[in-house]
C-alpha cells in the first residue's frame, strides 16, 4: 500500500491522549483526518463532562472526518475476514487504508497489523 507522507488518520485512543495533554512530543507535522467511529466514539465516551464535550467538539471541527464510504467498507470486510478485528478497529483501520496515511494509535492489537503503517505514540 502507498502511503503519502504526511498523512495521519489518529485512532480514538490517540485523540484522548492528545486532548488530555498526555502526548509526550507533539504531533508529527501533516495532515490529519479521522474515522467517522472515532467520532462517535469520542462523542459517546462514558461521563463526558460538558467542558470535555465541549472540547472535543471543538477538537472535531478543525480535523477532517473521514465518513464511511466504499472504500472504507471494502478495506473494513477484509481486514475483519483477515485478522478477526472487532467492527470499530476494522474500520478506523480501513479508514488509514483509505486515507493513504499512517495510523497513530497505542492499541497493541492494531500496532501488530501487516495491513497498514502504524506509528505508536509516546505518553508522559
């Protein structure tokens, strides 16, 4: 797979790190997008606070959202028959795939993928 560089799709987990200030360097410079689950994700997470709902949605208005189309779910049903990924891993990852980009995420199930280049990020 071609990847462009510079590139990022940020898994959910990687969004939460970044907004709760735990990114221990910042992020690399490109251009970023986002899966339309972690989207939901973010906005469904348990307890969310209107001052974190607030921020997230702020967070979401300046980073393009990557909704599901074609593509996205032809990469999803592969990458679900091939690894057995849960739904909302598969398309995140399907989302990489789609987007030519490099995945940011500390999920350890999806650092191992052969599918797509993931990059880890390193916490404080």
């Amino acid at each position: 797979m071609d990847v462009t560089p510079g590139r990022f799709v940020l898994d959910t987990n990687a969004v939460l790190y970044l907004l709760g200030g735990r990114l221990a360097q910042p992020l690399p410079d490109g251009t970023y997008g986002l899966s339309v689950i972690s989207e939901l994700e973010l906005l469904a997470y348990p307890d969310l606070t209107q001052s974190e709902e607030a921020h997230i949605k702020a967070f979401l208005q300046d980073i393009t959202i990557v909704e599901l189309n074609s593509t996205v779910k032809s990469h999803a049903i592969d990458l679900r028959k091939r690894y057995h990924l849960k739904l909302p891993d598969a398309l995140i990852v399907a989302t990489a795939l789609a987007f030519n980009a490099t995945l940011l995420t500390n999920d350890q199930r999806l650092l191992t993928l052969a599918a797509t280049p993931v990059q880890r990020l390193e916490l404080t």
